[in-house]
C-alpha cells in the first residue's frame, strides 16, 4: 500500500472521467465559441477562427441578459439560504419522527422528478389555477394575477428545485453545534437572540457560506424554472444558450454565451468570497 | 414563545408546504378522468397510467433510463470509491487539485457542460449512444459518491487496516477483507443516490437526448413546454416508483451477500447519504 503508484492507480478512473466528461467539453466549448456560425442546417463553420460570436453576445440585448442572470442567481441564493436558514432552525427544535417526516417532505421533490414540480407549479400558478381562484375568492384580486411566463414564476420554481440542498446543507451543520454550548449560555442569562447571535450564528457561518454559494451558482446556472415557468423576454443566459443551440443552430453563439456564463460565475464567486471572508473576520 | 421562535415556525412551515404542494397536487392531477388538468374529485381514473404503459414511445424511455441510471451508478462507484480511498490514505502529489476538482460537475452550470458534450460527443462517436449519457451521468454522481465515501473512510479506522497489515495481510488484502466491507454502507448509498440523480437528470439529458438516447425526463419536457397533460405526472410516479424498487432491490441483495454488519462506521447518522436513505 505505500507503493508509490498506487494512488496514483486508484485516481486513474476518476481522473479518466473529469478529463474525457468535464475538461474536455469546457475546451471544446472554448474552440467552439471561436468559429463562424454556419446557415441553416450547419452549425458552424469548421476550422474557422472568428470572435464574432462575442462581439454577437456583448450587445445590449446580451448585456441585459446577463444582468438578468446575475440579479436572478442572487435572489434565488438569498430567498434560498434566508428562508431555509429559519426552516432549518425550526427543524433543529423538532422530535425526531417530526424531523424525519419533514426532510422526507423536503427531499421528496429531488427523488421525485423536476419535471414533476416544475408541472404542479404550472398548475397550482396558472391564471386559472387553484392560488388564483383563491385570491380571487378572498377579494384579494378582480382578475388573475399573472404568476405564471415572468419572473416571479422563474423565481418560484427554481427557488423549489434549490430548497431542499440548502435546507440538508443548513440543517447538517446547524446539527454539529453541541446543544450544551446553548445551555450553558441559557444558565449565563443569555436571552434567546442572544444565543442564536453569539452561539448558533457563528457557528453554523461555514453551512451558511457552503449554501450561499451553491445557491448563487446553481441561481445563476437556472435553466429549467426560467424556462418552463418564466417569460420570454427575461430570460437566463442558460436558456438562451440552449436556445441558439437548439433552436437557431447557432453553437458558436451558443458556446459563447456558455463562455460568458462561466466567466460570470466565476467572477460572482470570486466576489462572494471575498465578502464571506471579510463578513467571517468581523464576527 | 419568542418572536425568533415564531418566525422560524412560520417561514419552515410555510417552505414545507411549498416543498409538498406541487408534488401533491401533480400526483393527484395525474389521476384525472379526462384532459382538463384539474385534479379528480369524484371520479377517479387510471386512464392517463394506461396510456402511458401502452405507449411505446414513454415505456421505451424508462426502460432506457434506468439502465443509464443502473450503468451510471456502476460508473460513478468505479471511479468515485477508488479516488476517494487514494485522497483519505494516500498523501501524493496532485492530490488537493483533484480533490477540488472532484467537487466541480456540483458546480458547473448544465448548460454549459451540455453545450461544451455537443462537440464532445460528434467528435467520439458517443452521439446517440445512451453510453455517452450514462458516462456524463456518472460524472455528475461521481461528486456524490466521493464525498460520501470519503466521510465514511474518515470514519473508519486506520488502525483496523494497518494491524491487517502487521499481521501478513497483503495491501490488496486488506483492501478487500477489511476497508471495503466496512466501506459498504457509503457504496450502497452513494451508488443508489447517483441512480436517482441519474433517473431524475433532466437538464443534460435535454441536451445530448436523441430518439435513441432520451430518458422520461427529456420526454416529459417536451410535453411540458408544449402540451402540459397528466402524463407528465404519471411518468414521474412511475419512473419514482421503478426507481425505489430498483435500487432497493440491488442494495438489498448487495448488502446481505458476504453477511457483513452493516452497521460498521455509523458515524454519519443525520448526514444527506443518511436521509436520502432513509426516503428511498
């Protein structure tokens, strides 16, 4: 066992699948950006090297599009982390067959289908759906209120595909905090926000900032809640790039906004980073 | 009652409905008499069941699907147990860079990664294999799996394995009397997570899906976009409910065979593996 190949021998398979499934798509996405669109039933040009496509996807339209996706990524991670945070408190304080029962609720729509939820959403929101005949009923509203192709719907259904991850996520670390550190400050005096400020906070900072991040990534790689129950004017750079590839041919333009979804991502990483840090050294 | 307690009361009840209420709601939908996609009050029906298991076209995905999911598994066991192994008792050079790496298919937007496999798959031939999809499915396990294993292997103790070795035991030895069996739990875990995450994978397969390669939720999207019916909902309970039994079934006779304990290293009680477990 301390041969020297042998981890080298046991990483093989798995170095074998990043690089043929992950490096190498992320390449080739990167030539693919660089060739000239084809017309009609080509995609692209082959062996051609033009940076026309991001000339294509930095205009006006392209600009708010990402705009779009960065404010939506963010508001997805926040709603997610912000509302799962107090979901995941609450879990803590359950008996154990109630916290059973409601992470099997949780969990439930991810062994499910996305499909499946992003459908009853489709339902339950629809102008003629149950919530609207609700509000309508309650005199809340004279007619439907448009949930449904918008950013609201966009909002919604991602927001039920992230949920359940950011709940695990919170909810295993708030589980690693020993309960007596809250005791001992409970027969200190401490009052209730006290202890959530000085004890429960700070230590479950590392899930908060795990969730956070994941939230804004997958946010901001939305494709499916954007797609099938937003509207067509805001839409997620990942829609457009399944879009132009799908339903304009257009892969050189669609690998470049690929490109740029990446680069955004990243640089939004980047900058969520550093915030956590700063946020972590001044408490 | 404190207003914190209050609060948190109100916003984690509020989620969990949220959670349960389009899934309820689909279910119940998809039990509906005729087209209207209103949920069944008096009568009930299964026609929109039976429309899916006399079609061709729905039955031909599913099989498909679960045998991407049952390869995909294999896939992500093979190359995500290994590695972890390697990373926990090995030091070696490039071990931080794959074990960042490893993390990235969590991160990487689908739609980037679909687009970068179009070219991939034209250029090996893979293109309406459903090889190539269960081969992209098993990168997205494999994330799944490591981190599973390894939690498991931080578990287990390492002095179980050196005394193996101290007693005679060859390193292949030890590896299988000893670290694999006390590693089953987290492989039969992480292999039936990564075979749901497969069965459910909607956004890649929508990619690469072609007549030949499209799984129940490549066909089901379709049908969304354009012409919601129940059939959605139906193909997602029974895909839910071939799913559970499958991966039952194999992590059931997988762990009784060999008759070892399984509850060796259970230190991840409460853990994601756990309750994803714990649901199916």
């Amino acid at each position: 066992m301390n041969r020297p190949l042998t981890p080298y021998l046991l990483s093989l398979p798995a170095a074998g699948l990043l690089l043929t499934m992950l490096a190498s798509p992320l390449l080739l996405l990167l030539r693919m950006s660089l060739h000239r669109g084809g017309q009609g039933r080509v995609f692209y040009v082959p062996g051609t090297w033009t940076l026309d496509s991001y000339h294509d996807v930095t205009d006006a339209y392209g600009l708010r599009m990402l705009g779009y996706t960065v404010l939506f990524g963010a508001g997805v991670a926040v709603l997610t982390v912000a509302a799962g945070y107090a979901t995941a408190l609450w879990l803590r304080d359950r008996t154990p067959r109630r916290r059973r029962l409601v992470l099997a609720v949780v969990l439930a729509p991810k062994l499910a289908s996305v499909l499946v939820v992003l459908f009853g959403l489709q339902l339950l929101l629809a102008d003629t759906g149950p919530l609207n005949r609700l509000l309508q009923a309650a005199q809340l509203s004279d007619g439907p209120v448009r949930l449904l192709r918008g950013p609201v719907g966009a909002v919604v259904g991602e927001s039920a595909l992230i949920f359940p991850y950011s709940i695990l996520i919170l909810y295993t670390h708030l589980t690693t905090i020993d309960p007596t550190f809250e005791a001992a400050a409970r027969g200190l005096g401490a009052s209730a926000w006290q202890r959530f400020r000085r004890i429960t906070l700070p230590l479950s900072a590392p899930g908060l900032a795990l969730a956070g991040e994941l939230a804004l990534v997958w946010g901001m790689g939305a494709f499916l809640g954007p797609l099938l129950l937003g509207g067509p004017a805001e839409t997620t750079l990942s829609v457009e790039v399944h879009r132009q590839a799908f339903d304009h041919s257009r892969w050189p333009r669609a690998a470049a906004e690929a490109v740029l979804l990446t680069l955004t991502v990243l640089a939004c990483l980047a900058a969520y980073g550093g915030a956590v840090r700063r946020w972590r050294r001044r408490t | 009652m404190s207003l914190g307690r209050i609060v948190t009361a109100t916003v984690g009840l509020a989620v969990t409905v949220f959670l349960a209420l389009p899934l309820v709601y689909a279910v119940w939908v998809s039990f509906s008499p005729d087209s209207f996609l209103t949920p069944p009050v008096e009568r009930w029906s299964l026609r929109w069941y039976a429309a899916f298991l006399t079609d061709r076209r729905w039955t031909a995905a599913l099989v498909r699907g679960l045998a991407i999911g049952l390869v995909a598994a294999l896939i992500a066991v093979a190359a995500g147990v290994p590695l972890a192994f390697a990373i926990a008792r090995h030091r070696f050079r490039g071990r931080r860079a794959i074990a960042a790496a490893v993390l990235l298919p969590l991160s990487v937007p689908a739609a980037v990664l679909g687009m970068g496999l179009l070219p991939v798959m034209h250029a090996t031939g893979l293109w309406g294999q459903p090889l190539g999809t269960a081969l992209v499915h098993g990168l997205l396990g494999l994330p799944v799996i490591y981190l599973i294993a390894r939690r498991h292997l931080d578990g287990v103790n390492p002095h179980l394995e050196a005394a193996a070795r101290g007693l005679g035991a060859t390193p292949w030895q030890t590896a299988r009397r000893i670290t694999l069996p006390l590693l089953r739990p987290a492989v039969t875990t992480g292999a039936a997570a990564a075979f749901a995450l497969s069965l459910n994978e909607a956004m890649v397969s929508l990619f690469l899906a072609t007549p030949t390669t499209e799984t129940l939720p490549a066909l089901a999207w379709a049908q969304l976009r354009y012409s919601p019916s129940p059939l959605v909902a139906v193909a997602s309970c029974v895909s839910v409910a071939v799913g559970a039994t499958v991966a039952l079934a194999v992590t059931h006779r997988w762990t009784r065979r060999n008759g070892v304990e399984r509850t060796a290293p259970s230190t991840v009680a409460g853990s994601p593996c756990e309750s994803i477990r714990e649901t199916l």
